[in-house]
C-alpha cells in the first residue's frame, strides 16, 4: 500500500504556484507592449501570493489526515495528474521553448489555469473547512486569470 502524506497535497500546490509565477514572468518578457508585460506581471504577483497561503496551510498540518476512504489509485491519480499534467521545471523549460510568442503563452497559460482548478478541487477531498474556504478563495482566483487571459487574447486578435 502507498503512503500519502496530507503535506504533499500542500507541497503539490505550492509546486504549482512557482511554476506558474515562473512561466508568468517568462511571459511578460515575450510581450512588446506595457499593458501586456503588466498583466502578465500581476498574474506572476497572484502566483506568489497562492504560494504564501498553500505554505501557511502546509504548516499547520500537524498531523497526517486518515486517507482510508480512498484507493491507492487515486492518490497514483494525483501524483500522475502534478508530475503530467500540472507542469513540473523540467516541463517548464521544455514547454518554454515552445512558447515564440504572446498568443502561444496565453494558451499555455490558460490551460494551465484549468489544470490547477482541476488539482484544487480534488484537494478540497483532504482539507479541513477552514482550509476548503481558503481553497475556494483560490479556485475563483485562478478562475478570474483565465477569464483575463481570454480577454487579452481576443484582444490581440
């Protein structure tokens, strides 16, 4: 049977949120005007910010949650989804490299936007209330910088 620790959940997301703050800045350096490089900026900014929370979270995990509702095949599921999915830096260089210009970094941006949505709602499984009410606080954060992202996106267009 796999150990699972409550922390990881943390340690995931907090892996997410320095991806993402990475890629941001990335991004901001691709654009050529201010309204751009700022936006991209300020989604950078939330990035650090989603890291504060999820590592204060993760300190206050004393002690491991019971887990034994759930299959090792989920929790094989999340750790797949973070290591696929959600993009670890060896992913981040790579997809980089891939990423020429502002149109192609807000696609990447906006589907990983969607993929930590995805990853915060199944984490909402393993926190206790408070926690959940903090995750949702984030979920409609990430929301709002998809719905941002498309709005620069049709903008350029």
């Amino acid at each position: 049977m796999a150990i699972f620790e409550a922390k990881e959940i943390f340690k995931f997301a907090i892996k997410i949120e320095e991806n993402g703050e990475k890629f941001y800045r990335f991004a901001s350096n691709l654009a050529n005007d201010e309204e751009t490089k700022k936006i991209f900026n300020y989604l950078g900014d939330e990035e650090v910010k989603h890291k504060k929370t999820f590592t204060k979270l993760l300190s206050e995990v004393t002690k491991d949650v019971s887990f034994e509702n759930y299959s090792d095949e989920y929790f094989d599921y999340l750790k797949y989804y973070v290591d696929n999915v959600i993009f670890t830096e060896e992913q981040l260089e790579k997809q980089q490299k891939e990423v020429e210009d502002v149109i192609s970094a807000i696609k990447f941006a906006m589907q990983k936007e969607l993929d930590s949505v995805l990853y915060y709602h199944e984490m909402e499984k393993f926190v206790t209330s408070k926690q959940k009410d903090l995750l949702e606080e984030i979920i409609t954060e990430e929301r709002k910088h998809y719905t941002k992202l498309s709005e620069m996106k049709e903008n350029l267009k």
